[in-house]
C-alpha cells in the first residue's frame, strides 16, 4: 500500500493550484487581446454559456455571424497558444 504524508500531498496541490492560476490568467490575456467582436461572442458563448441563437438577438447580428466570430476566435486562440507552446512561454 502507497502512504503519503499530508504535508506532502499540500504542498503538490499548491504548486498545481498556482500553476493553473498562472495558466488562466494568461489565457485571459490571449482572450482580452482578441479584436471586439470575436472577444464578445467568444465571451458570451464559452464564458456566459449562451447560445448563437441567443447571441444574435443580444448583438442584432445573425447567427451565422455569431458562429463565423466565435470560430475566428477559436482559430486565433489556438494560434496564438501554439505559437507560444512552441517557444515555451505564454504572453
């Protein structure tokens, strides 16, 4: 049977524990430099949790606009997390 102290499964916890936070607030930079309208939609549908259907009517703009933005972001954001994976940091 595996025992592991306490102290040491706290300690591996924080170190995870700031990492993510580290990645996050990272990630929301990436996000906040995405031009206006990817940024809104992106926002709206994976933060916000609302649908395109939703988003047009809040934004007067079609869906298939809401879903062109929210594709567009996605692609620079992977780019962008690529990019920087690559040379080993993040902005």
């Amino acid at each position: 049977m595996l025992e592991v102290g306490i102290d040491e499964v706290n300690d591996s916890y924080n170190s995870y524990d700031q990492s993510l936070d580290f990645e996050s607030d990272e990630l929301m930079k990436l996000i906040q430099s995405l031009p206006n309208g990817y940024r809104t939609v992106f926002n709206l549908y994976a933060i916000e949790g609302y649908n395109h259907n939703e988003i047009a009517e809040m934004l007067g703009i079609s869906e298939g606009t809401s879903k062109s933005q929210l594709s567009r972001a996605r692609a620079i954001l992977q780019e962008q997390l690529t990019k920087n994976e690559r040379y080993g940091y993040i902005v």
